[in-house]
C-alpha cells in the first residue's frame, strides 16, 4: 500500500530563478520522477504549522544561505543570526514530536561552516549545492525517507500490511473471506465501498501463520508484545482478545490464587477465552494449540510459594531476552552501547531503592528518573537493532 507521506521543503529563493532557486527546484522535480510527493514553501512563515507538518511528512529539506550569516547592524554573530535562530526554533519544534523522521540542510559548503553544534547533531545529512546530480541526492533522500517509513510500523502492523498486499487467498475465519462475501449483494457493495477492501482483507483470525499465534507469542505477535513492553517500560505484556474488565478479572483472578492456595493442589490449566475449533495453523485445531502453547506445569503439587515464584523475573534476565548475545558483543565491542548500558542499569538499582524507601527521594524525582531510564532503554534498543538489520546484511 502507498502511503501519502511527502517530501517537505521549505527555501525562500523555490520560485525564484536565481541560482539557489533553480537547484533546489531541480531537486524537487527529480524526487518527484522518482514517485514522492513533494510540498514546497518559500519561508519559515508560521513555525508552529510547519512543524505539525511532521506527522505527514516522509523528510524535512531546510534550505539556508551564507549570506544570511553576514555580519551587520542586526546581526551580532552566526549563534545569534535570525536564519539560526529561526532553524533551531523550527527543528526543535519538529524533534519534540517525532525524533526520528530526516531532516536535511541544502547550502554552500562554507554554510556549514556557521552551523553550531547542536543544530547539526539534529540533521541526517547536509546536501551541499551543486556536489552531486540532483537525480544523486534526490534518491538518497528517498532511501532514507522509506527507511523512515517502514521504521515507524509496529511489528504486528508492518506483518499485517504485508499479509495484505501479499494477495492470499482467505479460507480461514470469518466468513466474508477477504471481504469477497460482501460483493454479491447490492447492500453488500455498498458496504464493502464503505468500509474499503484494505479493512476487509486485513480482517483476519489467528489461523494466519505469517502474523503469529497469541497462544504460543511467536511472530510478529510475539514481536509486538515485547516492543509493547519497551513502550511502556515493562518486563512484558501479552495481549488478550477480550476487554479490559476480563484482563482485569484474570489478573485479580491470579493474585487472589497466589494468595489463597496455600494448600497443596491439582495441576491445570484453563483458559478464560474462546478458540475456535476449526481454526487451523499448521495442522493444529485450537484446542490443541492450547495445550500445546500452555507453559510445563511443574510435577510437584502448586503451593503459594511456588506461583509467586513464579511471577517474579528470574535472576539474569535481560531487559532485552531476544538480544542476549548480541548484547555481550556489543558491551565489548561498542564502548558508547556498554556506557549507555551501564548508565541504565545503575537508574535502575537507584530507583529501586527509592521505591525501596532505601534511599530518600520525592516522588517527582523518581519520575524524573524513570523517564531518564526509559529514553536510554529506547537508545539502546534502536542500537540493538541497527546492529541486527547490519548482521543479517552480512
């Protein structure tokens, strides 16, 4: 499926035909050959707006001149010029929202002389005047652009959309396969117009093997799980195909057992939603992915003890358990990963012994540091997996 992400690019000389003009135009033209949608500005104008902008756009192009760092009466230095002032306003407003998305600077070469370094940390890239074709530097932008793209998609989502446009045939749960059933009535094709064909194909069951199973957490359900856990700075999360008031019946449910089952009991397993029996996945009905999914159950009886044992994450666990060996390289090998690994780990014990009550802390400061704790763990897992897509690459 192609998405309307533009390319944006905001230079006050676009419709002018002086020499900057006519480059950066040809820039333009040649994203646009290469199937991108381009929207062009010619100042800063409204910051606020063009920074909203981020959302849908693929790419940020901000064009500045040297002659907007010449000195004179209002102008008292290249830090305080108004074209750097207005940049790092823009930019800012841009990465509080969304820190990934590329953003490029298009100038002269001396230009990038006068940037300061905390406009120039923020860029992907600085496109210098006239070094490459505009074809050149149309495609790299492009590269990164989609890269971008495909970067932001969940895991179950990305699975989804490919299963999609994959063109596969439904012969699993529900009933309108596809939404084909909806076509053969005129009630029907009013409803299928209405609700469009992406929704009804992507209306699946979990017989489909190539978005996981919830039973067993493979796939890209199991992919999904653990990066909702890293959202939300949790050791994990599992998804359920009921409400809320169920999961928090299962949860009270489970509590109240370890609290209760004091005496010896009968092993068993139940589960508390419904499978259809005729859904399939490699052979397999439901019922028997139930029993098959369903964790060893210990072949001494249960007692209190032994399930709260069982709540509590075993020693060594990683924050990152699919990551382990890649982690013992990296701490090794990459001196920046193994300090922002080190640095995580001390928050951690530090805000457990806040919690503790070990050590005195007001609770703003905790959230300060949780914060602080959850930005390095995003830090270290877009290194994880840039150094798995690197990896595989080889």
């Amino acid at each position: 499926m192609k998405f309307h992400f533009p390319i944006v690019i905001i230079d006050e000389d676009y419709r002018n035909d002086n020499t900057s003009g006519l480059g950066i135009r040809a820039l333009a033209k040649a994203i646009e050959e290469e199937g991108f949608e381009v929207v062009g500005a010619t100042s800063y104008g409204d910051l606020a707006q063009f920074a909203q902008q981020q959302s849908r756009a693929s790419a940020f192009i901000l064009s500045i001149d040297d002659e907007e760092f010449s000195p004179g009466p209002d102008n008292p230095g290249p830090d305080l010029a108004p074209a750097i002032l207005n940049l790092r306003h823009f930019i800012q407003q841009v990465r509080r929202k969304n820190p990934d998305v590329p953003i490029y600077l298009h100038g002269e070469t001396k230009t990038s002389q006068h940037l300061p370094n905390d406009i120039l940390r923020e860029l992907h890239g600085f496109i210098h005047m006239f070094e490459d074709t505009p074809e050149f530097v149309a495609r790299h932008i492009i590269r990164e652009a989609r890269a971008y793209l495909e970067g932001i998609q969940p895991p179950f989502f990305k699975a989804l959309l490919d299963y999609a446009e994959d063109g596969s045939y439904s012969w699993h749960c529900p009933g309108h396969s596809g939404g084909v059933a909806f076509l053969k009535s005129p009630i029907g094709q009013m409803y299928h117009q209405f609700y469009g064909e992406n929704m009804l194909r992507a209306d699946v069951c979990n017989a489909v093997e190539e978005l996981g199973q919830l039973l067993d957490h493979d796939g890209a359900i199991g992919e999904s799980e653990r990066n909702a856990a890293r959202i939300f700075n949790a050791d994990h999360c599992f998804f359920t195909t009921n409400g809320t008031s169920t999961s928090n019946k299962s949860q009270d449910s489970r509590q109240s057992a370890a609290a209760a089952w004091s005496r010896p009991i009968r092993p068993a397993f139940r589960c508390s939603f419904p499978v259809k029996s005729s859904a399939r996945r490699g052979g397999r009905s439901g019922r028997e992915n139930i029993r098959k999914s369903a964790c060893p159950l210990p072949e001494s009886p249960l007692t209190a003890s032994r399930i709260v044992a069982c709540q509590q994450p075993k020693k060594g666990d990683s924050m990152f358990p699919e990551f382990r060996d890649l982690i013992s390289k990296l701490k090794n090998s990459d001196a920046h990963f193994g300090r922002l690994f080190e640095e995580h780990n001390e928050l951690d014990h530090r805000i457990k012994r806040m919690e503790s009550g070990e050590e005195k802390a007001a609770s703003e400061t905790i959230e300060t540091l949780k914060k602080q704790k959850l930005r390095i763990k995003d830090e270290l897992y877009v290194i994880l997996k840039k150094a798995e897509a690197a990896a595989k690459s080889l």
